[in-house]
C-alpha cells in the first residue's frame, strides 16, 4: 500500500511541474508579443531616443590635440609637399655617392675608392635626374637580355674595350649582348653549364647567386634558364656605368664595390657566390 500512495504523490507533482513551465513559457510569449507590438515601455524609450538623436556630422568638433605646450601644433611650412626640379641636363650620368673625382681621393687598397663615398649635406642635389634624350621604354623579357635600345644608355667604350671579349655590340639603334664576358669567351650559357657539372644548378638547391664584378650581367641574366635569381655587383669606372647596362636588360643590380665592408644582405641569403675576375682580395679578409 506505501508503494502505491507514493507512485500517486509523484505523478501529481509532475503534473503541477509541467503546468508551471507551460505557464511561464506562455507568459514570457504574451509578454515579448506585447514589447514587440511598441506599446512596451522599453519600446517608447528607445523611440524617444531615436527622435531627439542627431546622426548629422557636427559642426564645432575640435581636431587639435589638447596637451600643453606646442608638442601638438603643426607647421603649416613643414605640412607642404615640397616640389624637386629635374636637374641641369649635365647630370643625366649622375649617381648619388658615386664620383669618380671624389673617389680618386680614397686609398686604393682593397678597392676602397671603388666604394659609395656620399658627399657632404650642403653639396647634394636636391632635383630629378633627367632620362637620356630620346629614351625608350625597355624591351620586354626575354628579349631585354639580348637586346636594349641606344638611347637608354647611349656610351659604345665597351663595344671597343671588350669587343673580343664579346660583352656587348652596337647595331643600328640598339645594343645586343651576346652573353660573352672576360672569362667566359664561349658564352655564358657554355660558363654555366660548365660549373653545373660540378655545382647541382639543376636540382634546385641553388635559387639565389651573388655576382660580383658582374660587367654587364650576362652571367645572371642567362642564370634565369635554370631558375636562379642573381643579384649582380659592379662598379662605376671608365666603362661607364655597367650596371645601367644591366638594369636595361632587366637584371637586378647594384652599383658599387664591396671591398672593405660587409655585404648588405643577411647571413645565408644567397646560395651560391660567384666572383669572376673580380679584383677583390676575398682570402686576404
């Protein structure tokens, strides 16, 4: 008789239970239908809000910092965009830290006066040095490595200088590189085929080169067959400016010589090096 008055208090507390619950849930639904509906006193607060809010962008907001002392002003002199002239036609050739007056000045050991001297602040230019007359927009890859107009970079002293050599040769309007150089007269493609048979160029453990004393690039430039970027180096001398030559081409190049200081680059960026008669002591330092 326990067991079943017990079974009987149970059901009729689970049934108070669940009246509870559906009582509530209807009330919390009449009640959001109610706030819904706009009548709800939260709804005419926020209505009231929106009516007396301004969206629009006010007049007599104030920019300028507020903190003491003139550490927030602004100069308007210093604010303005100053405007740099191109620069007297004389300085077409003119390279910044690279003149060769200057440079006779530096010793020689190392190739020390071979390096960026910078002059000082008050001798800078301060305007845009001018294209060659007649200046032509490069030839598009892969034919800028054989060929660039004149114009660009109009000096023929390596056409006579190097003619045996095969660097580079005038024809009509244009100069053609032929891929020779100072110690690879076959041809850079004969050079680098010869060093990936002791170095593995065609596996692909090679992916950067660094070539110093790089005349005119055809070194990098012919490197591009087996998917090696070289980033070249050669000085500004009596041959002109070599690296303009390789620029044209498309090659990545640098003017300078690095002799008494330290490469810019990080530890490890190049996978190979490459210095062909390139007048630097490198086992002497």
């Amino acid at each position: 008789m326990a067991t079943k008055g017990n079974s009987g208090e149970n059901r009729t507390r689970g049934s108070m239970s669940l009246f509870i619950v559906v009582g509530l849930c209807c009330f919390f639904y009449i009640l959001g239908a109610w706030q819904r509906s706009g009548f709800g006193k939260g709804d005419s607060i926020a209505l009231e809000i929106t009516k007396k809010t301004d969206c629009s962008i006010l007049s007599n907001l104030n920019y300028e910092t507020h903190h003491g002392g003139d550490a927030g002003t602004v100069d308007d002199s210093e604010s303005n965009f100053q405007e740099f002239k191109p620069c007297d036609d004389r300085y077409i050739d003119y390279t910044p830290c690279q003149d060769q007056m200057r440079a006779m000045l530096f010793p020689r050991k190392n190739m020390n006066y071979r390096e960026r001297h910078c002059p000082p602040p008050d001798e800078k230019l301060h305007c845009l040095i001018p294209a060659p007359k007649g200046y032509a927009t490069p030839f598009r890859w892969p034919k800028s490595r054989d060929y660039v107009p004149y114009a660009n970079a109009p000096y023929k002293s390596l056409t006579v200088e190097k003619a045996v050599q095969n660097w580079i040769q005038y024809e009509g309007n244009v100069f053609r590189f032929p891929g020779g150089g100072t110690q690879f007269p076959h041809g850079a493609d004969a050079y680098i085929e010869e060093l990936a048979s002791v170095i593995p160029m065609d596996s692909g453990m090679v992916r950067t080169a660094l070539d110093t004393g790089c005349g005119v690039a055809s070194w990098g430039a012919y490197l591009f067959k087996k998917n090696v970027i070289t980033m070249s180096f050669a000085p500004r001398d009596s041959h002109e400016a070599q690296v303009q030559f390789a620029l044209e081409r498309g090659v990545p190049a640098v003017i300078g010589v690095l002799g008494t200081i330290k490469l810019p680059y990080p530890s490890r960026a190049f996978d190979m090096a490459h210095c062909s008669r390139c007048l630097i002591p490198w086992s002497a330092n």
